[in-house]
C-alpha cells in the first residue's frame, strides 16, 4: 500500500499537514495534521510498504514494543483509509 499521489505533506508553521493537491482537491475537503510518528510513517507510504514493513522501520526508528507499534500503525492506516488516501 501507499499515498495516493495528489496528496502531499506539508511543513506549515512548524506544523505538518497533509493537502490535496490537483485533482484530489475537489474530492478531499479537509486537512490531516501528522505528529511526529506520523510524518515518519507518511513518508514510508510514499512508497509501497505492507504493514510489515511499516512495523520494522517503526521499531528501527522508535523505542517503541512491536505490539504497540503495530496498534499505532492500524490506527494510523484506518485514519488514511477513512479518508481514501491509500492505494492498496
């Protein structure tokens, strides 16, 4: 899975947003702000990952326990789905 293409992560006053952009801004109406964990893993979806990989690079990056990082990223993942973000 990955970000769709016409959506992109933004610095905005020391804040990290996710925009529409192109085409994508007449279907998405709204504005994600992405903490840190999440800017991380919004830039591992700007290639294909599956949450397998997703969950190795949390544990490289963080000092975080496996199950807590895989409970962060299916929360994370269901956050893009619900607004139809992701390829799969």
């Amino acid at each position: 899975m990955k970000i769709k293409e016409n959506f992109i992560l933004r610095n905005v006053a020391g804040s990290f947003v996710v925009v529409p952009t192109g085409k994508a801004t007449v279907d998405f109406s709204g504005m994600i702000t992405l903490n840190e964990t999440g800017v991380f893993l919004w830039k591992q979806l700007e290639t294909d990952q599956t949450k397998d990989e997703l969950v190795s690079a949390l544990l490289k990056e963080y000092d975080v326990d496996e199950t807590t990082a895989q409970n962060d990223i299916e929360a994370f993942l269901k956050i893009l789905e619900e607004n139809n973000l992701l390829i799969k």
